[in-house]
C-alpha cells in the first residue's frame, strides 16, 4: 500500500476533486458526445478516477521511491565500478560510406546459410582489447550477481516511459487490464524532470502501476559511466523490486493475460524468453571472437524484436548483468556489434547474446511474427503499422513438445502481443496525422483483425485513445496548450466505427 500524505492547500484539494467529478460526468457522456454505440459496451469499460482524498494520494518520491528494494543503490555503486573498470579502450564504427547492411528475411532463409555481414570497422588488436574487456567484466559476474537485490518469488510487469510517452502508456495500460491481469506494474522514469504528480499519484494507480525514477538510483554514484535514453529498458529491468517480469514498451498492448507466460512452459525452465525479428541476424562475426563463441549459422535463429520479454532474475541475474553491460556500451561498441547498422538497431539483440555468451537457458518463439497495416495511394502501396507476436505456450507446444492437436500453427498459436509502433496512439496528435496521411482502419480489416485477435483490437486501442483523451484532456504535462483534444480524437472515433 502506498503511504498517504495531506494536501498542503484546501484549495487545491476543492479544485481537484471538482475536476474529477467533472471527469467521471465526462466517462458517462462521452460516448453520446462522440456518436458511439449506447448500450452495452464491446469491451469492459473503467471506472473513472476515484475522487481526491488525503488517503488517495501518494507522496512525491523522496529520498528512494516505494518499490526500490533495499541495497538497490549500493548494488549499484558496486556494479557501476565494475562496468567503468571493464571499458573498451578502442573506437568502433561502421565505414564512412555505409549504405545499409543487407537484410535478409529469416522466413525465406534455408537451414546452413552461413553468409554473415562483416561491416564493422574494427583492428585485431581492438578485438583483443574488447575481449579482455569482456573477460574482465564477466569474470566479475559471480561476485556481483548475488548483491542484486529483488523480491524473490514476486510477479510483475515493467515498462518505461518519458511525459511525452504518457498518453501512449494509458492506452497500452487499459489493454493490459483487459487481459484480465492482476499483476502490478512498475513504470520508470529517468528523472525528475519528467516525473507527473497527477499521473503518478493519481492515475497510474487506478490501473495498478506506480512510477519509479531512476535517477534516484543513478545519481547515487554521479559521473561514473554515462547513461542515455538506449540503457532505460535494461535499467528498468535491472531497478524493478520483481523476479519473474513481463517487460513491454509503452506501445504494445498485451492480448494475453501474462499470469499464464509465467506460470507454463517455456518460462518455468528457461527463464528467459525473447520473440523474433522478420529479418536475419546481422550480428559481426567479430562479436563471437570478443565473446568466446563459435560464430553460428544466421538460419538458427531470427534477430530478435524486443518490444516484450519474459525474465526471471532468479534464474538469469547474470544474464541481466551483461545485457546491462551491453547496453551502457552499446551505442559505442555493442550496438554496431550485434546489428551493423540493421533496422531497430539498440538494446533489442543485447537479451539473447548475453545469454548465449553465458550459456544460460532460454527459449525464442518460433512463430515469425504477423504484420498489421493499411493500403495508401489508392492500394498501391502497404504500410505496416504493427507487429504481432505469438504466444509462446502454443509455440513451444507445438515447435517443441510436437503436440499433434495444434494442427495449424497459423491458426491455432495465438496472438499475444500487438507492437503498435508506427503510429503512436497519442490522442492529441494522432488525429492530425490521421487527417493527413491515413484515413482508414491503421490495422487493416477488421474481419482479419478479428480473425487474428479473436476481437476488434483496433477499435478497442482507438476507444481507449478516446477514453483518454476525454477523461485526461486536462491531465497531460504533453498536452498543456493543447486544445480540442476530446473532440478531435472523437470525430475520428467516429468516422472509423459509427
């Protein structure tokens, strides 16, 4: 339970509770306002924000925020000096003419392909120095894995997300809770600076997420190695109070309820697992030498797509460790390692190499992933909107297990997740762009939608963007100045699906 504080103006008090009341009226009405279907509601419908009371509200985070575990910053003091005296001394880069690496589709890959791309500028003596950086840091990984500390045996999920990104995550949030989960959620934040009262203390809570801000972590041990915004998600991993997590961006939304990932097979013996890419790896041949490892054939195995993943400290801390160290040198040396310059390229491969250089257990769904997307310039050309990815349960029964009663895969391995991350569903930006260069379903038919889902997704992402908009117009540090949103977001709403 989060710890209760006073309000330091009765003012303030009367002013916010009014614009609550305001709201819920607002949750009642607006499907009249915008000329949607009365009646019963497709999908389940949320309760507007509980009114302002003393007992309600959580205080700003202090000197650590509930849901840090103890230890956490000397944990941290200890694994930072341990990355700084493991730093590669080299510079690395991609040639000063660098045209793009070729990318090759997995699915039409044949078993053997061996061709791997060595675009990579890098000297036999860099690759010594970043190999005995890399000795030097795992070497050290036995002694720091047991200071990490968590709460054994807790179930979470984790995400990240600046200001900006609110909007997107409240969208995202409402899915996840329509999946039926009753699993908390921990939303990182970098600073301060983007850290939202009302957001943090007043909505999250009503869908079951609290707010975390790292640099109450980071600034602990000021200056010692430099983060960016690519390290947040393995941060957030690293910071979160949970063992098992469900890490997911703020643009995904969870078709599947995730008790269910974590309580089956693949995860209950893996520990880790990662969801695939459409294209091949493109990881240098030199990261497998700096690794110790055999360079594998690219057909083993897709890139991977880290909109989502399955981790389980207890099993793999020091897995997370190297990610961690992957990542704080990732735009510098690892980053152009494992992808060469490949679309998506960050901390999306960093996952899986390190548990391969560990030889730790981990299982990748099979299944490729499916897109989502519309026909522009008169059908002529396709542009993808999402990614779906596939449940690895079914997947892991069916690839693994040969269970004979999955007949189909393409039907019967379900959809788990929908990474909508072309068009963010920011209500009070996606109309415009939606009146510019869009004007029809993003997701494609909805017959296929439903076909794919089982349920109308796209409408009920759009109704949550509507739901937001409406009920927060007011609520957004991103949408201060910003006027009209409700009305904006609702005749889109409208033409769509009235």
């Amino acid at each position: 339970m989060f710890k209760s504080v006073p309000f330091k103006s009765r003012k303030l008090r009367i002013g916010l509770l009014a614009a609550i009341i305001a709201l819920a009226l607002l949750d009642f009405a607006w499907p009249r306002l915008v000329g949607a279907p009365e009646g019963k509601p497709e999908e389940p419908r949320f309760p507007a924000l509980k009114p302002l009371t003393n007992e309600s509200i959580t205080p700003a985070p202090t000197a650590i925020s509930p849901g840090y575990q103890p230890g956490l910053k000397e944990f941290w003091d200890s694994f930072s000096k341990a990355v700084a005296e493991a730093q590669p001394h080299c510079q690395i880069g991609l040639p000063p003419d660098f045209q793009g690496v070729p990318i090759n589709s997995f699915s039409n890959l044949k078993p053997g392909f061996n061709y791997r791309p060595d675009l990579v500028q890098v000297s036999t003596e860099d690759v010594d120095d970043l190999r005995n950086a890399h000795s030097h840091f795992v070497a050290k990984i036995p002694e720091l894995a047991p200071q990490l500390p968590f709460a054994k045996g807790t179930k979470g999920i984790v995400t990240t997300a600046s200001d900006n990104f609110m909007p997107v995550l409240i969208v995202s949030l409402r899915a996840l809770q329509r999946s039926g989960t009753k699993l908390p959620v921990e939303v990182f934040m970098e600073s301060q600076a983007v850290y939202e009262k009302e957001v943090c203390e007043v909505i999250l809570p009503t869908l079951n997420a609290r707010c975390l801000v790292m640099s109450e972590i980071l600034d602990a041990v000021p200056n010692r190695i430099q983060i960016s915004k690519y390290q947040l998600k393995v941060l957030s991993i690293l910071f979160s109070s949970f063992d098992e997590m469900l890490l997911f961006d703020a643009d995904n939304l969870v078709m599947e309820k995730p008790e269910d990932l974590f309580s089956t097979e693949p995860f209950v013996s893996k520990g880790l697992v990662t969801w695939p890419d459409y294209w091949a790896s493109t990881a240098s041949p030199h990261y497998f030498t700096i690794s110790s490892q055999a360079t594998p054939s690219p057909s083993i195995r897709a890139a991977s797509e880290s909109g989502q993943l399955l981790m389980s400290k207890s099993l793999h801390t020091p897995t997370l460790l190297l990610t961690t160290y992957y990542n704080i040198y990732g735009p510098s040396h690892y980053y152009p390692l494992l992808s060469q310059g490949a679309p998506g390229q960050g901390d999306k491969e960093t996952f899986l190499a390190a548990a391969l250089a560990l030889s730790k257990p981990f299982y990748t769904v099979v299944t490729p992933p499916k897109t989502f997307g519309f026909h522009s310039d008169a059908g002529k050309n396709f542009k993808g909107t999402a990614a779906l990815q596939h449940s690895p349960l079914q997947d892991y029964q069916y690839h693994v297990l040969k269970n004979s009663s999955i007949t189909d895969p393409d039907k019967n391995i379900p959809v788990a997740f929908v990474h909508a991350q072309t068009y963010k569903m920011d209500a009070a930006a996606i109309p415009d762009i939606f009146n510019s260069e869009i004007n029809t379903r993003i997701f494609g038919s909805r017959e296929r939608v439903v076909q794919l889902c089982g349920r109308d997704v796209e409408k009920q992402m759009w109704g949550d963007a509507l739901y937001t908009g409406c009920q927060l117009e007011k609520g957004f540090r991103a949408w201060e100045g910003k006027k009209g949103i409700c009305k904006k977001i609702g005749r889109v709403y409208k033409f769509l699906f009235n």
